[in-house]
C-alpha cells in the first residue's frame, strides 16, 4: 500500500537542549569535528546508521530518550558549551572585518554568489560534481573568514541521480524524492506564517510560482529555489525536478528562475530580515546569467534608467567565473526558444527582446547564427571576468577572443584565479590530530606552520597514513559487498571481498565525472601490462576508481562498463574496484586514503581538477597531466607528470603514448619510491615527497587563498565600480552609457595616421631613449576620450611582437579636421630584435580594463 501524502514530523527538544537543533541546523557541522562528535555521542550506533545525518539523528530519539538527554547534566553542559562556541563563530570579527577596515575605497556589505549547484554535504545533495564542490567550498570558506556572502541556487527535489550497477556493470541511475522537512534547511516565510513565494511568467499565460528555502551555511544563507509547489501547474512544479534535467525549455526555465528568481529571493531576503542588499553579483557558470537581466528590468522600471544605462550600472558591480574549457560544455539555446519566453507578452519592462538577443549573440567569427549562449551573455553583462586556473585562463582568453576582436589574446579581459578547497571539509580529522600534537596546532594556515611540517616525526607521519589507508579499505569493502548485492550477487558468492585491497600496497585513487576528455580509461589501454603492475610480487598497486556518468552520456556509461568488468575479473578484483555512487561522503574516504592521485584528462580539458589538491592536503602525491591546477603548481618533487603527446592529432596514437608514460612512470618511478624502505620500514624519499608536497602546496591550495583572492581582486573593485555608477540618480551609470555611445558611434572615423620616431643612435644599445611621435585622427572625439599607446617587443621574422611592453603616449596638440598629435619617450630596456606599432583604445575611469569594449585601431 502506498501513502498518498508524505510529511516529516519534527522532533521537539527539551528545553535544556533545545540548542541542539540549532547546531543541526546550521551546516557548520558538516566541517567542525566538535560538533559532529557532540551528536555522535547520543548514540555511536545510530549516528553510523543515519549516516551521519544530525536532523535525522535528532527524528529518530523517542521522547524518553530525548528527556534522558536533557536530564544529564553533563551531556546539557556539552550542548551550551557547543552552542556558545557556535555564536562565538557566527558573530567573531575575521579576516574580513580586519581587510574591510584597511581597504581604501570600501569593502562590499553583502556578495551575492549563485551557482545552479551546491557541494555542501552528502547529507544535501544538491550537487553533480566539481562546480558544485567548489560552491560548496566557496561558501564554506567565506563563513569561516567572515566573507558576507549570500548563496543563491535552486533546490532539487530528486538531486542529481543515485548510481548503481546492473550484472553486466551498465550504469543505473535512480532518483530519490528528497523531503525538505527532513532536512537541515527552512523555509522562508511571511509574517503571517505563509510561505513566501517568487513568481516569473510562463509563456500561455502560465505562471511559474516558487517557494525559498534557507539552509544556514555556518555565517552564510544558502537561497534554495523550489518549483515543487501546489500553485503550479505539472510541468512547472518539475522545473526544479532534477539537477541538469530536462531538455532545452527546461533547462531554459531553470536558468530564469536561477537567475531572475534569485535576485527576486535576495530582494525577499532583504526585506524579511534586513539583510543589505548586494553590492556585489557573482556569477558562477552562465547557468545564472538572468540575473544581470533582471537587475537592468529592476533599474529601468524602478530608477528610470534607458537599457543602455542601466546596463552598465549591472555589469560594473558583476563578476563572472567560467568553469568550461570547451565551447560544447556551454548552454546554448536558439533565439526562437528565447524570444518566446522574453518576447511579445512575455517581455521584461525595459529590457526589449532585440537587446537581449544581442547580449547572447554568437556575432564573432566561428559563432552560429541564431544561438543564444549563456556564457557569452554572462561575460557582456559582466565587468570583471576570471578562469579557474592559471591555464585555464589562456584557454578562455582563446576561446572567447571573438567579443574582443583586435586584441591579442593576451590582453583578453578574462583574469585567473585558481580554485581552492576547504581544508575543514577535506583534511582528515587523523591528520588534524597529527598536526596538533606535533606541532601545537590544527590551524596550519592561521599559526603559519606549513614551513614546520617536516618537525612531524617521519615514523608518525607514515603511521596515520596507513591508517588511512586501511580507513579506505574497510569502507570501499562495505560499499563493493553492498554494490554486488545490488547486482544480484548472494551473500555466499561475496566471500572474496573480504580480501579486496591491503592497507600496505600502495593505493591509486581516479575518482571524478566520466565525459570523454576525463579518459577514466586512458589507464585500460594495454590491459595486460596494467595487470602485471597490479599483481607484481614485489612492487604491486591497488586501484580505487569511482565516477558517474551523465544519464544521457551514452559513451560515458560505456567507459564506466569497460572499467567495472575488467574490475570484475577474479584474477585481480582484489587489487582493483570500482566504486559506484561517488559523492561527497564517499570522498572523505578516498582523498586522505589514497597514496597517489591520478589524473589523466586530454590537455587543457581540465579547467581546474579539484580533487588532486584535496588529496595533496592528505599527504597524497599527484600523478597528473599537467593540465588545470597541476600545470602551474607541479614542482619536480610534489608528485609526477604524465608526459603529454601534444600535436599527435589521430586520438587513439596519443591515448597510445599518454597510457604507455602513465605505465612507465609508475612501473619505473612511483611503485619503486613508494616500496624503497630504510632498516625501520620506512620509504624515506617518499615521506620527503609528502612533507614536501604538504609544505609547498597546502597554502597554495586552500580556499581560503582562493576566496581573498576573489575578495581583494574582484568583489572589491567590482563593488567600488558599482558605487561610483549607482549613485543616488545613477549619474555615473548615465554618464558611462553616453560615453560608451559616443565612442561607439564615431569609431570609424578613428586611424592612426602616421607614426615617427627619433632619439636612438643606427646601431642602439640598451638605456638610449626613443622619442614617438603619433598623429591621429579621432572623428568628433576628443583627445581625452582615447588612450593612444605605443607598443613594444620582441620583433619575429613575421613581424608579430611577443613580449610586449605598453607606454602610453600624451597629448600634445591638436588641429584642424580632428587631428591630434600623442608622443611619449620611453628607454630601451631589452636586447635583441626590436620592433614596435601605435594603436588608439577608448579611455574612461569607468572601464575596468582597456580591451573592455574591444575597440581599438592599430597602425
């Protein structure tokens, strides 16, 4: 018989230790140890089996129990003093109040951060895979450095996808219905106690109603949007149905509700609490790009401001963060889906739909006519711009040099900021106690103690790290005895799983997405060969591998396939597993279990790569690719690249070399270093490569390094750029929006039209100074409108310049017809060959970068 309505009925808690919901509630649990064992000790054995879960820890006590409880004085003092450390946290001035203090110009009140995803914990699955984990950090670290930022996503009624396998190892994906009532997460409502509601019209007059749920993130609100509510119809309660679900309306309805829905919540938010509302919008992924539509209808219909002004105000105070590092991992809708949804009735008040259309356009060489595409849009509607790596950053600035046509790709408006992780979520708490009884401290970042790691004693080090080791044994034999049940398999076929991996073989974990350009099969090229390094006598390996598949990834689902029946041959089954269902509770096994973190995707496919950092922060070594993270951080003695067979055009040649290097450096490198043991059992130049890793790496790659980046470099400027637009009659907005008209207008009649210099000797040496001169012709604009450069470099035989240097020049004159002359004297500085060229770029104090409306004229 089955229920025709469900509900969770929540757990009333004594007085004396009512403070415990509190402590549920607020996800700071989910990083604080503290906590968790306060929760753990009501009763170890139920903790394990709602695994982990306080809310439903709390659900599952009887009233007696609960009574109990508050009866023990001892247990009612550890509740108070866990919730006086909890208020402490949330109201303690951080390393934000301090850097808001000192920051000449202002510091931001309120960040919004929004993301179609959140990592936050297993326990919230709102999340698919990297983008989510890094939101999840992002919020996580900015709680703990007292950063105020506000989340804004969607909440999922089903998640992403539960993974199993059938008999033949086919992926099977199952969606669990998600009960937010039995969850850490509330509902925002009106006085009155009814639910607060966002409405977004629908084409055919339908309306698209959602309810808002709050999950507290330690000091940070997370902003969920739910679709799921009785005053939609069917198919708008399903927007919010599954996590990158649907097909292209869909997926279309979920980004407005994402982005214009989210403004609309952080205006519910606002009024609701008194929360300031955001100097700064954040954009994580084009997945949220409506917003900066929904802040230019705000500006047009509620300030009076032209589209054109109102878009400037918007883009100065956006950033916008790119993941993708291929043009195909991009939503893109055609311009009929989108004119159907902003067109006609259905259009926003002051924002025309042509308008729209262009912000989304692929109007650039290579582009495709009639395709609206969100990261486009989210880069012109924004300001500032970064990748997630150094590489990453290059390979943005080359794919999206067609909005900035003209300018090298070097000068591309698209910084970098490499991704972090949060140490609290991904350090295992055997390596915190390490650390703070060798070296009087867990907070290696805040005591400064990286540079002291190698004071840990060596045999204490490689002691916790078989412990590790064999933590991940023990749990990836629970989960493989539950995923053969699953297949089909009998207790009494599932025998041999008792001997699956051994805590002193050296461990190699790949756990990641499966898309192609990830190769989660790179290693099966040569399968026999991997055998022989599996079962070697003397120097053998294990493998712990786990990843899921796109539902719609046919090939992705084949890859896996592949993997799990060559794990399921019994002649090496008990040195290789896959591990189905890959989440975040998953994780915190295998980062600090694994010795060696392998990844091999197809350079520069990998826009960050997370996971080997979380790793290295466990005393993990990278085997990578030098791609992502990796390539600006491999030192020659943190871990091993993996050769790359770059140019090697035919794909299945180089997946051939690339396997045939991973091979060879683990057969010739990685196995023997981790096996070369001293008298006391010791593998000396390992442990050297691991405190060497942990010393050099572990400030590089925390996200506390990322988030004052992204605070100092972007939220900042991007917050001050927005006062100075939006001031009281938005004057800076109109005056911005007339200047960028302007100059638009008249760039045609812009050139350069003759260039001289003089000052250096036929045969110049470094020191002497050259003098330029530059005549121009700048139409009805005046000399103050422009920033006319000289450029300087290395001269090629093409005559391309590399390694330029650029000097601006400065009026000196005018004359009749609009022309003008610049000149500037500048020292030679560098040897070899010499060349150099004059352009002409718009100039303005609003501009965040010279390149920003891609204007320039070239000699």
């Amino acid at each position: 018989m089955k229920a025709i309505r469900r509900f969770s009925v929540r757990t009333v808690l004594p007085a004396p230790i009512a403070a415990l919901g509190e402590l549920a509630s607020n996800l700071r649990w989910s990083w604080h140890a503290p906590t968790r064992d306060l929760f753990e000790r009501i009763d170890p054995q139920r903790w394990a089996r709602v695994r982990k879960d306080p809310v439903r820890l709390l659900s599952a006590l009887s009233p007696q129990e609960l009574n109990d409880l508050a009866a023990s004085s001892e247990f009612v003092a550890a509740v108070t003093s866990a919730k006086q450390d909890l208020d402490t946290y949330l109201s303690e001035p951080r390393w934000y109040q301090a850097w808001a203090e000192q920051v000449e110009g202002g510091a931001p009140r309120a960040i919004a951060y929004f993301s179609p995803e959140f990592g936050i914990t297993e326990v919230l699955p709102q999340y698919s895979g990297g983008l989510g984990i890094l939101a999840g950090d992002h919020l996580k670290t900015a709680s703990d450095l007292g950063v105020p930022i506000v989340g804004v996503g969607l909440f999922y009624k089903t998640g992403y996808f539960k993974q199993s396998l059938n008999r033949d190892g086919w992926q099977q994906e199952t969606y669990p219905v998600l009960d937010p009532d039995g969850l850490p997460i509330s509902l925002l409502r009106e006085e009155d106690g009814k639910p607060s509601v966002i409405t977004l019209s629908l084409p055919g007059g339908r309306d698209l109603h959602a309810h808002v749920w709050r999950a507290q993130v330690g000091r940070v609100p997370l902003l969920l949007l739910d679709s799921d509510v009785p005053e939609n119809d069917e198919a708008a309660r399903n927007v919010t149905n599954r996590l990158y679900g649907g097909g292209g309306e869909q997926r279309l309805q979920q980004e407005m509700l994402l982005g214009m829905g989210g403004v609309r919540a952080l205006r519910l938010w606002s009024r609701l609490t008194g929360a300031p509302a955001p100097d700064v919008y954040h954009t994580n992924e084009g997945h949220a790009g409506f917003l900066g539509i929904e802040r230019i209808h705000e500006l047009t219909t509620g300030h009076d401001l032209a589209f054109d002004e109102a878009l400037q105000a918007v883009r100065a105070a956006t950033v916008f963060t790119t993941h993708t590092p291929v043009p195909a991992g991009i939503d893109r809708f055609t311009t009929e889906l989108i004119e159907l949804h902003f067109g006609g009735e259905q259009a926003l008040s002051g924002v025309p739909v042509d308008r729209l259309l262009a912000l989304g356009a692929e109007d650039y060489p290579g582009g495709e006519a009639g395709i609206f595409n969100m990261a486009v849009m989210g880069l012109r509607l924004a300001q500032r711009a970064n990748g997630v790596s150094q590489l990453h950053g290059v390979v943005s600035r080359e794919m999206f040099d067609g909005l900035w046509p003209g300018f090298d790709d070097s000068e591309v408006p698209i910084t970098s900021i490499t991704n972090g992780v949060h140490a609290g979520t991904w350090v295992d708490r055997k390596v915190w106690e390490l650390a703070d009884k060798y070296l009087g401290t867990s907070d290696l970042e805040r005591e400064n103690a990286w540079d002291r790691v190698e004071d840990v004693p060596r045999d204490a080090i490689w002691a916790t790290k078989r412990e590790l080791r064999e933590q991940l044994v023990v749990e990836a034999r629970r989960r493989l005895r539950s995923s053969w049940k699953k297949r089909g398999a009998s207790p009494a076929e599932l025998g041999w799983v008792d001997d699956v991996l051994d805590p002193d073989v050296l461990t190699i974990g790949f756990a990641r997405r499966v898309p192609t350009y990830k190769r989660l099969t790179l290693m099966l090229r040569d399968p026999q060969r991997l055998k022989r390094l599996l079962l070697d006598p003397e120097r053998p390996i294990q493998l712990v591998i786990a990843g899921k598949s796109h539902p719609a990834d046919e090939t992705g689902k084949q890859l896996i396939q592949q993997m799990v029946q060559f794990a399921d041959d019994p002649e090496i089954r008990h040195r290789i597993v896959f591990l189905p269902n890959y989440d975040i509770a998953m994780a915190q096994y295998l980062y600090p279990g694994t010795d060696v973190w392998l990844n091999n995707p197809l350079r520069p496919f990998e826009a960050c790569g997370t996971s080997g950092m979380k790793s290295a922060l466990n005393g993990g070594l990278n085997l990578s690719i030098l791609d992502g993270w990796w390539d600006e951080w491999f030192d020659g003695e943190n871990g091993w690249a993996i050769p790359t067979a770059d140019g090697v055009e035919d794909v299945h040649r180089r997946d051939d070399l690339e396997a045939a290097a991973l091979y060879d450096l683990i057969e010739n490198s990685v196995a023997p270093r981790f096996y070369d043991r001293d008298a006391d059992g010791l593998p000396q130049n390992w442990i050297s490569m691991m405190t060497h890793t942990l010393s050099t790496l572990g400030p590089k790659v925390l996200a506390s390094r990322m988030v004052r980046d992204y605070t100092t470099t972007l939220y900042g400027p991007a917050a001050r750029a927005g006062w100075a637009l939006n001031g009281p009659s938005f004057d800076g907005a109109r005056e911005l929006a007339a200047y960028k008209a302007r100059v638009t207008g008249n760039w045609d009649n812009v050139r350069v039209d003759h260039v001289e210099s003089s000052g250096v000797s036929d045969s110049p040496q470094v020191g002497e100074t050259l003098h330029v001169r530059a005549y121009v012709s700048l139409g009805d604009l005046s000399p103050h409108d422009v920033d006319v450069q000289v450029v300087h470099g290395h001269a090629q035989d093409s005559d391309d310049l590399t390694d330029v240097e650029v000097e601006s020049l400065g009026f000196v004159e005018s004359y009749e017809g609009g022309r003008h002359q610049f000149a500037g004297d500048f020292a030679l500085s560098r040897t070899g060959s010499f060349g150099y060229t004059a352009r002409i770029l718009p100039k303005h104090t609003g501009l965040a970068s010279s390149s920003e409306l891609g204007l320039v004229v070239n000699a």
